[in-house]
C-alpha cells in the first residue's frame, strides 16, 4: 500500500525542524531542540482528526455536501459520510508539486480543476519557512477561470508544549463572538453570540482542562501588528499561534482520542466559518486571474 502522505519533506534551521508531506502539503511535526510543539502522526499513517492539513477551498462542513454557484446548484463529494457533508475542501489527499525545497524552507503546488461540486479552477501554492523558533506558512490561490468565485482556506494545527498535558495548558483567544454548533450536528450552528458572561470568555486566558469545543470563534481583536494572535502557554513557555488579519475566524477542537496523545487541541485558522459557500459569510471573492496570498505561523517564547 503506497504512503498515505507521500514523500516526508524535511526542514531544519538551527535547533528547529519540521516535516512536511507530498499528500496534503500537509505539516506533519514541529519541534525545537528535539521537543514536539506540534501533535504528529506515524509517516506511514493517515493524518489522524485532519492533522496539519490544509483546508481549500473551503475549511470545515459545506452543509449536505451542497451549494450553489451563479444560480446552478453544486454537488459535492460526501466525505463526511456520518452527517452527510462534505469537509475540509479539496487538497487534503492530492500530491502537490515540489517547487523549490532548501535546508530551512519549501514551495509546493496543486491545481483544484473544475469539476462537478467546484466550477472554477484554481492554482494554489503554499510556501513554509522554518526560523530558529517557529516556523510560517503563506498561502497563495489564484483563480485559473473566466468567472469570480468566492473560496476559503483554513488549517488544521494541534499545538501542544513538549510533554505538558494538554488540560494543564492556558488557551487564550481575542475574540469576541462564537458561532457554537447545535448538540452534536456540527450543523446546524446556534445563534452567534457575544462571548461577555459566557464559558466561551477566552480573553484573559482558561486552563483547557474542564473544555469541550469544536467551535468557531469569530470578532477576533487584532494585536498591533495587525494579525491574530492564539496562545498555548505553561509555565515560562508560550507558544503563539499567530495568523494574518484574513483569517477572521479560528475552530477550536478538543477532541480526548487523538491517537497516542489522548487528550489534544486543535487551533484551526480561517478565513471563514463553516458552511461559507452557502451563507457567503466573509469569503474571499476573486476575478479571474486575480490572487490572494495570506499567512499564519507558530513562534515559541520561553521567558
């Protein structure tokens, strides 16, 4: 049986190193002086719970697997069989073009085509870039088509510090709405609500331990440099799960099964909530020819 993921690309800069996968483009592990900040996955594997994968052109469920585009009904592959969606786009089990590949950093592409369920091709290239304390990802999309479409990109990270346990770690968010699921139907959501007075109140900071999300936060509060910053911390050590301003919107996952692990967390940047492509909820509309290009990133801190 031929690997899941495909070829491991490996990058390492001074005592940091990262893997990333051929299947996917996926980020398979991060670690500095040889301490994981990342959940990973055998090489041979399926990346368990959609780890480190990218999500394009849309992140999370499109609702019923359908939507419609310039009036013409679209049907999707059902690839969450359970409810019937389809989820985390089109990418995750396609072999991506190598581009360029140095000791510290790697370039990868793919072409989305049109098909059934996606009418407009796209050509998205994803770029990572490892520094002697975190590492950075830039995603560029360009529409290949001769109409606009709206899409989305989101990723599926699980933090972790070193061999903390993950309900001993402090989640911090800067955001001031969520967008919580209905039971457990993952669609459709509840009313979106402030986070003022509510257990969803991340802003000063919650020990994970007692927290059951896969949830959508939105309102993020930018720093001053003008991205999102989500913070991991223990102890002397932080770990800041930053993203650029187009990613409005971050999925929060606590799932108490990931394999070898058990408890984790996932920190997912968005560019949109679940089910976009119906609600139209802040996609990123492009011209034919015209690109997007947007980035997140991990930086370690230790005091």
């Amino acid at each position: 049986m031929a690997n899941p993921t495909g070829e491991q690309f490996e990058l390492t800069r001074g005592n940091a190193r990262a893997v990333v996968t051929e299947i996917g483009a996926g980020l398979r592990a991060f670690e500095i002086n040889k301490v994981p900040y990342l959940e990973t996955f055998e090489a041979d594997a399926e990346p368990p719970k959609a780890a480190g994968q990218v999500l394009l052109p849309w992140p999370n469920r499109t609702k019923g697997a359908r939507w419609a585009f310039d009036g013409e009904p679209q049907e999707l592959e059902v690839t969450e069989e359970a409810r019937g969606n389809a989820i985390h786009g089109l990418v995750r089990d396609k072999e991506w073009e190598l581009l360029e590949h140095g000791e510290w950093f790697i370039r990868l592409a793919v072409e989305i085509g049109a098909a059934p369920g996606w009418p407009v091709p796209l050509h998205a290239e994803i770029l990572y870039e490892l520094a002697p304390r975190g590492l950075a990802v830039t995603h560029e999309v360009r529409n290949e088509g001769d109409k606009a479409i709206g899409f989305g990109v989101g990723v599926h990270p699980y933090p972790r510090i070193g061999d903390v346990p993950t309900d001993e770690l402090t989640l911090t968010l800067a955001a001031l709405r969520v967008r919580p699921y209905v039971a457990d139907e993952q669609l459709p959501f509840g009313e979106e609500i402030d986070v003022e007075g509510t257990d969803y109140d991340l802003r000063e900071g919650r020990i994970v331990g007692g927290l059951d999300l896969d949830t959508a936060f939105g309102g993020l509060t930018p720093h001053a440099d003008g991205r999102h910053h989500h913070l991991l911390s223990h102890g002397d050590t932080t770990l800041d799960l930053w993203a650029d301003a187009d990613f409005g919107w971050v999925q929060v996952f606590t799932p108490s099964d990931y394999p070898g692990r058990g408890r984790a967390i996932a920190i997912e940047p968005m560019t949109c909530p679940a089910d976009a492509l119906n609600s139209g909820t802040d996609l990123i509309t492009l011209e034919p020819g015209a690109s997007w290009r947007g980035s997140w990133g991990i930086q370690v801190d230790i005091r």
